[in-house]
C-alpha cells in the first residue's frame, strides 16, 4: 500500500496480506492460458489430427476461465478496506543466490485488478474472434498455443511482486509476440517483422535488466515494497538512473521513442495478434512499468520529465504517421503509437497523472482492439486486402462492422460523452496545468486524430466503391461480429471510470493521493478548446478526402511530409545509417581482423613449426653413418665444453 508522504512522494503503508478464500487462487489465473499453452502446443504436434477439431475451444476458454477468476477477486478487493486491498502470494523461491533473494510471489492490489480483468477480458473477446478469422487456417491450434502462452505471459508481468517475476514475463510476452508476428513465416515480411520486433526489444530490455540490477546492489532487494520503502534513503542521482533505464525498457515495449520502428511491421501477423498486441498487452506493458515503478520516479524529477518529453514526441510521431499510410491496419499502428504517448505522457507528470494514464490504457484497450478487430473483419470481406485506397461505401455491405467501427472511431477522437472523451480529456488538461508547452502539443495531437481516424473512416466506409469486380465484401460471421458488439459497447460507457473521481480514488493505494494543479484556464474551457481542435482536424479530413476522388493508386507526386509520414518520419532509414551500416562495418571489420591477424598469427606459427621440422627432418636419413658422425660430433662439443670449464 501507498500514501502520500511529504513531498508528493509515494511510500508504503502496511504489509501487504496473505492471500486467502478467493485470492489463493490467484496463481490460476496464470495456470489456465499458461497450460492451455502446453497442452496445445505438445498435444497439437503429437496429435494434430485429433486437435484440429478441439483445440481452439480449449484455448478459448482458458482465458475465460481467467476472466472470471479476474472479476471475483475484484469483487472481493472491493469489499475490503482500503489499507486492506494489497494482497501477495507466495508461490515458491524463484532464485537464491548470496544475498538475492526473489520468490515467485504474486501480487494483487487495485492496479493489478484493471490490468487483469483488461488483459483477460479483451483477451478472451480476441479469442472468440480468432475462431471465425482463423478457422481455415491449418496451423489453427498452434496460433491458438501462441495466443495462450502470450495471455499467460502478460499475467506474469503484470501480477509479479518484484522486478525479476515482472523481467520473466516481460521476456516471455517477447517471445509470444516474436512467434505471433511471424506466425506466417512463409512470407519473408512476416519474419523479418518478428526478428525486428525481437532485437529491438533487446534493445529496451538490457535498459530493464541493468535498472533491476541497480536496484538490488541499492536496495539488496527486488521487491517492490522494499524499494519503495527505502527510495527516499537513496540518492537522487540513483533513483533518476534507475528511472531512465526503466525508461529505456519501457520504450521497447510501447513502442516510444527512439525503440518505435517494430510497430508499424508487426501488423504482418494475423489480425488477432495486432489487437492483443497493440491494445491490451505488450504495448501497455510499458505504461505498466512506470506507473507501478512510482516510487522510483517520485524521486528521480529529470527521469519524469525525460518521460514527458519522449512520450510527447512519440504521441505527436504516431499521429502523422497515421496520417500517410494507406494500409488500415499500419493507419491504426500509428495511433496505437500515438495513444500510447498519451499514457506515457500522462504517467510522466507524476501523481497527477498516472491515474489518469491507466483511465486511457483501459479505455483505448476498448476502442483500440474494436477497431483492430474491425480492420480485420473488413480484410475478411475484402478477400485480406489490406489497401484502404481498394475500399469505399462499406458501410452498407457491412453494417455491423460498420457501426462498431464508428463506436471505436468517435472514442478515439475524444467525441463528447465517449470514452476517449474523458480519459484523453484528463491527460490534457493535466498536462496544460503542469507545462503549457507539453499540453499545447497534446492538443495538437488530439486535432491530428481527429483527422487520420477521419481520413480513415472515409477511405474505408464512404465515398464510392473502389474494389474490383471479382470482390463481393460481406460481412463477417457472428463469432467475428459478437466480439466487436461488446467492445464497442465499453468504448462506449467506459468512461464511467471517471465518475466521482472513482480510477483516481482506486488507484489512490498504489500511485497516493493526486497532487493537480489547476490549468491555465478553466477546466470547462480545456475540454471545450480539446473538442474544437478536433472538430478541426475532422472537418480538414473532410475537405481533403471526402470532397476529392480517392485514387486506387497512392499519388507519387506529394509534399516532403507526406513522404516523411509514409517513411514513418525516416526511423528505419536512421536506424540503418545510425545503428545497422556502422554495426555491419564494424563487424566486417573484426571478422577482417579476425581472419588476417588472429588468424595469421596462429598460421605463422604453424608455417614457423613446418620449417624447423622441415630442417630438422633432413636430420633423419636413415644411414648409420651419418647418425654415428652426429654422436662423435656432440662428444667432441662435451669434451671441449668440459676443458673449457676447467681451465676457466
């Protein structure tokens, strides 16, 4: 537990309790998907004849099973008293080396309740859909294998009482999405995506695994409540290493800035796998770790504003490049980039924000996934053409995907009374009151979205039709459609989380008591001035897109930014110049050297050898004279030695 201390920072309140009546079960929230992994994945190769039939009901039902284990501790954690509502499970001694001491410990708080019933809930709603969008598919229950052992994965990050539990499923979430992305492995695209997401989250878990070494040659502990406990003991310089290293694994795996590049590729996958990526896990999985690393953060002020800065350049990076990209599901990429921003902005300005940084992961998990789904269900009906130029006027072939696609679209733009309305509302208005600069630019990103999602929805719905004749779109089946209801309804009314300040009040144990500070003008004023940026940026999409023709070609003659937007603001090219053509030179050159001086040396002293033992084999001739000339030879050197000594 936390409260605020002086200083606005977070410190612990009381020990966490024991779990016990429905929170010992907690560990089968993870069991359920992580066996349904093993059972699809063993019993799928040894018997895949007798799987195909089965397999993916059983892998869609272990995240059910989650689901509702999720909603009854929740129910529970509600019914305690608020000093009461942080509850640990040991499981068993994860490692035991000198003075490291890490259990498998699981921890449940009102952080961890969000997460879970997020994680498992839109989990097991992509589930259902992946039944109709996978059913020809003849690796069906493999994908389903994959998608539970991503599911189990998550749950260990998120449910983990210390860094190293959290560090285990951080690795096995990248190993899941590395399999998911390159599911289709026979298309070169797909695998070079996976390899490309794979490295660089390398990249952001070495900034992970150093922070957790840190923090234990500090602390002598992994632990969160111990951290927490003695973070204002440590130094400032400490605290604000630790939170940029954390920093540093947080932008792998949310994709911010500079480790931005696999996102846009990862949407190779099937479209399942772009949902629970970008929407409910991985993605958010960042977010996580600066939200419940608060403690850290707290102390370490030019951390927080190292965040604010990246999470504003990515949210505005994000937004132009979904403004470019004519592929729906890349469009949708680019938001998920720029939604995030928005978290991680929110998540920077301390105990103001990080409320409402987890109030917009949980409702762009709704919006976000509806529409991944939605991109996919109208692949399903367009034969998986991707190429939103190919669309137009599906609004009437497909009414249901429709209109659950418009629920996801007006809470994205932050459509008053919609969800996006208020959690991306608060992020603002936070921002404006502690950096005008920072929350100008995170109204410009507002207006931005209100344009590429307009843009989108335009190409892809109205207009005239532009696909080719042999292309009939219908709509998708029930399974596929069930799962788009649901969620558009949470984009919907999820933003009842913000009435009565309720996602501040719970969340008060774990991030403390919000310190805000009041805008620079009125805060009616704020969400007024938010819905006329985007009332702009809508209104400029439809004069730019819906008043032209679309051509079924990508004009070649356009302006640098547009260029720039559809390179994705030139982060591969970088990349190659930067990181990859110096890395390839350097290594050319150490396997040069390897190859002329390593190498060389040890062939020198192999040439070396060969000729003395080419002399000294003249030696050996084989005639008894010439041996008995060698012995007289060498009596006669002892003998003069000998006289030499003596008259010495």
């Amino acid at each position: 537990m936390y409260v605020m201390a002086e200083g606005g920072h977070s410190v612990p309140l009381v020990d966490p309790t024991s779990a016990d009546g429905v929170f010992s079960l907690m560990w089968l929230v993870i069991a359920l998907p992580a066996a349904g992994a093993a059972v699809l994945l063993i019993g799928g190769a040894l018997a895949p004849r007798a799987f195909a039939s089965f397999g993916h009901l059983l892998g869609t039902l272990m995240p059910i099973g989650s689901f509702a284990l999720s909603l009854a501790m929740f129910l529970q954690l509600q019914g305690r008293d608020e000093a009461d509502r942080q509850v640990v499970q040991h499981l068993w001694t994860f490692i035991r080396v000198g003075e490291l001491d890490a259990g498998f410990d699981l921890l449940y708080d009102p952080l961890t309740a969000l997460f879970l019933l997020l994680i498992t809930g839109v989990g097991s709603l992509i589930h259902v859909y992946s039944i109709g969008y996978m059913e020809h598919d003849p690796r069906r229950v493999r994908f389903f294998g994959y998608l539970n052992l991503f599911v189990a994965a998550m749950l260990v990050l998120i449910m983990s009482e210390n860094y190293i539990g959290l560090f285990l499923g951080w690795e096995g979430v990248g190993l899941a999405s590395y399999l998911l992305i390159g599911f289709w492995q026979h298309k070169h695209s797909a695998a070079a995506a996976a390899k490309k997401a794979f490295v660089i989250n390398r990249v952001g878990d070495m900034g992970l695994s150093t922070a957790i070494m840190l923090a234990f040659v500090t602390f002598g502990s992994v632990s969160f409540t111990t951290i927490s406990a003695g973070a204002g003991e440590a130094g400032e310089k400490t605290m604000t290493a630790m939170g940029l290293l954390l920093l540093l694994g947080a932008c792998g795996k949310s994709a911010q800035v500079p480790l931005q590049a696999w996102l846009l590729d990862a949407m190779e996958g099937p479209t399942p796998v772009s949902a629970l990526i970008h929407a409910a896990t991985m993605v958010t999985a960042g977010v996580y770790l600066v939200v419940r690393s608060n403690f850290v953060f707290d102390y370490a002020p030019n951390a927080q504003t190292v965040v604010v800065i990246v999470a504003t350049v990515t949210l505005l990076w994000g937004a132009v490049i979904g403004c470019a990209k004519d592929d729906i599901k890349k469009a949708l990429a680019g938001s998920t980039m720029s939604q995030i921003g928005y978290m991680m902005l929110g998540a920077g300005l301390g105990p103001a924000g990080y409320a409402f940084a987890i109030f917009h992961l949980l409702t762009h998990g709704f919006f976000k996934a509806n529409m991944f789904l939605g991109a996919g269900s109208v692949m399903h009906g367009m034969d998986d053409d991707v190429d939103m130029r190919h669309y137009g006027a599906l609004r009437k072939a497909m009414p249901i995907t429709f209109i659950t696609f418009a629920m996801g679209y007006l809470a994205i733009i932050g459509f008053p009374g919609f969800s996006g309305f208020w959690s991306k509302d608060k992020i603002i208005e936070t921002a404006l009151a502690e950096n005008w600069i920072v929350g100008v630019c995170a109204l410009l990103g507002a207006g931005v979205t209100g344009f590429y999602m307009t843009r989108l929805m335009i190409m892809t719905f109205f207009g005239e039709k532009r696909w080719e004749k042999d292309v009939h779109p219908h709509e998708s089946p029930s399974v596929m459609t069930f799962p788009l209801i649901v969620l558009a309804a949470l984009s919907v009314v999820s933003g009842v989380l913000l009435l009565g300040g309720w996602i501040e009040h719970w969340l008060e144990p774990v991030t403390g008591v919000p310190d805000h500070h009041e805008p620079p003008i009125p805060a009616l004023a704020v969400t007024g001035l938010a819905v006329l940026v985007v009332a702009a940026g809508v209104a400029l999409a439809v004069a730019l897109v819906a008043r032209r023709p679309v051509p079924r070609e990508a004009p070649t003659e356009v302006s640098f930014a547009t260029r720039a937007a559809r390179a994705d603001i030139y982060g591969d090219a970088f990349n190659d110049q930067v990181i990859v053509e110096p890395g390839r030179a350097l290594t050319t050159g150490l396997v040069r050297m390897d190859r002329s001086v390593v190498d060389g040396t040890f062939r020198a002293g192999v040439v070396l050898v060969g000729g003395i033992g080419a002399l000294t084999r003249r030696a050996q001739n084989g005639y008894v004279r010439s041996y008995a000339l060698s012995v007289l030879g060498g009596v006669l050197l002892v003998v003069l030695a000998l006289l030499a000594v003596n008259l010495a």
